[in-house]
C-alpha cells in the first residue's frame, strides 16, 4: 500500500506523470477534490465523533444511511429511525486520522478503541487509553475478515471493568465480504490496480464492475450483511451499562450512482458520506458470557488482511 507522504512527493508525481501522461487530467481532478474534501466540504457539512457527548460510540463499516433506515425497520432490534449524519471522510483511513486527529489529546488519554478494522496505523501518534486491535488476533480465515461476535465479546469485556470514560466500537460489516447468507462468494477477486486516492474499488466491487459479480447479488450481499452486526449489537446492548451510546457508521458505500462501486477516498457523493446516526442507552442484564482470547495468539500481516478485504 502507497504511504500517502510518497503519494504527496512531487519528485515521485512528476515522474507518474511523465510514464503516464494520460493519466494527468485524473490525477489533477482527485488531487483537486481532495483539497476541497478536506479544507471546504468535511469541515463544513461534517459531524465529528469527539465533538458529541456519549460513553460508547459503535461504529459499522461501510454502512449507508437508506441501508440502515431500510434494515433497522425489519429487525428485531429497538432503535427506531435514524438519523441522517455527514461522515467526515468516504474510506476509514481518512476516518480514523480525522477523528482521532481531532480529540483533545485529554479526551484520547480516557478513551478506549476496540476495533476489527485494519487501518490502526492510521492512529494519531498522541497515545489513545488502549488499542484492542481486534483483527490481529481473531481474523476468520475462511470469511477473509473479522466477524462480529470476537468485536461485541472484547468491548463487553472492556466496559465492563469500566477503566476507561469513553469506548469506541467499531464492526467491520456491512463491509464486504459477507459473514451470513453470502459468506464465501466474494473471495479470491484480484482487486483493480490504483494507488489510495485514485479512481479504484476494492476487490468485491472491482469485480463487480468488469462483470465477474452480477450487481444485484452484490447489492443484496451488501444489505444482507448489515443483519449480522445488528444481531450482535442487540447482545452488546443488553450487556454493558452506558447512559448514552451513539451507533453510526465511518462512511458509506456506492452501489452503481454513476457507474461506482465500493468507498474510494475523497469523494463527497450522499451514497459514501450519508451516514445513519442513532442515540440510545444501555443496560447490562447480564444476558451473555462474553468468551475470551489469546490476544497474544497470531500477529497477523497487515497487507494480507487488507488484501483480502480488497485494498490491493
């Protein structure tokens, strides 16, 4: 994966451009909207997470607004209409440094960060309270992901002993591939070739895009997989005390607007930027034993995991 200060050198994009010189008038277009995204249009329209008050924030990967408005109606759990939010970024590495990036360094000092996405790296240097990197230790190897009971059993653990003020959540689904109904069919798909911030999907959309998916299996694959996490966070729910828990998502996600698939970085469209908000409370019935883990147990390679979630 290209680190974004190599992507920013103008030594190495002189040199792009000259063994690409076709490619200049999208390179120029996606360096533009990127400046827009992060100076004019996040900072404007934007809800930032550290600004709100709540004890825990949940958040679901790649989770679109009418995605969440269309399943919560259908689901067991109680949590109503949600809100309409605009997330500060369309891809989780622009998310995790914008969010984190933006707490006062006291705030992140008292808050925990329980999570199955990949991009921890992303991180600010001032130290959170404590990192649950989730993905090191309970990848599923056959799902090609983090599935969300290792995430719901680690943060009940957590928040049970109550040493942190704040604790963030975060799911890797609705986020492709699909742990339910659809487990299995999105795998082994070379992902499009494309450097972070350039016109590109990951895996599973890429291959929906050259036709190797067909888009209505993609699209129900998509919806499908948010009912698994929502299973999950009813069982969080029921399991830890918290007097204002915020549920939203880091981004969206498109499925077809304009011929796009997937969360490419800066773009501003409602399909990766319009997120469901939702705010509640919790009470712990003591309804679950959450199971314990070798955190110590496999260091997995980074690459491998954001290969097959489809970020090469």
């Amino acid at each position: 994966m290209t680190d974004e200060n190599e992507v920013m050198d103008p030594g190495r994009l002189i040199s792009k451009g000259v063994r690409n010189p076709t490619q200049i008038p999208t390179w120029l277009y996606f360096r533009v909207q990127g400046v827009y995204d992060e100076f004019v249009f996040t900072p404007r329209k934007a809800r930032y997470l550290f600004e709100e008050d709540w004890d825990v924030a949940v958040i679901l990967d790649a989770c679109r607004y009418d995605l969440a408005a269309e399943r919560i109606a259908s689901h067991s759990i109680r949590l109503g209409d949600p809100e309409k939010a605009t997330s500060v970024s369309s891809w989780s590495p622009d998310w995790i440094r914008r969010t984190f990036g933006s707490a006062p360094e006291e705030t992140l000092a008292e808050t925990a960060y329980i999570t199955a996405n990949v991009f921890t790296n992303e991180l600010p240097k001032s130290a959170l309270g404590d990192v649950d990197r989730v993905w090191q230790y309970a990848w599923d190897e056959e799902l090609e992901t983090v599935p969300p009971r290792p995430v719901t059993d680690r943060a009940i653990a957590a928040i049970r002993t109550g040493e942190f003020d704040r604790y963030v959540v975060h799911y890797m689904q609705p986020h492709l591939p699909p742990v339910g109904k659809h487990a299995g069919r999105f795998t082994g798909f070379s992902p499009q070739e494309g450097e972070p911030g350039e016109e590109r999907e990951e895996a599973e959309w890429a291959a929906v895009k050259s036709g190797a998916i067909d888009p209505d299996t993609a699209r129900e694959a998509y919806r499908e997989n948010l009912a698994p996490v929502l299973d999950d966070l009813e069982i969080l729910l029921d399991n830890i005390d918290a007097s204002k828990v915020v549920i939203t998502a880091d981004h969206g996600n498109y499925l077809g607007e304009k011929g796009r698939w997937g969360h490419p970085r800066d773009h501003i469209h409602p399909a990766v930027r319009e997120v469901p908000w939702w705010e509640t409370t919790a009470t712990d019935r003591n309804t679950y034993t959450a199971s314990n883990y070798d955190t110590a147990s496999e260091r997995v390679d980074r690459e491998e995991k954001l290969e097959a979630l489809g970020y090469f």
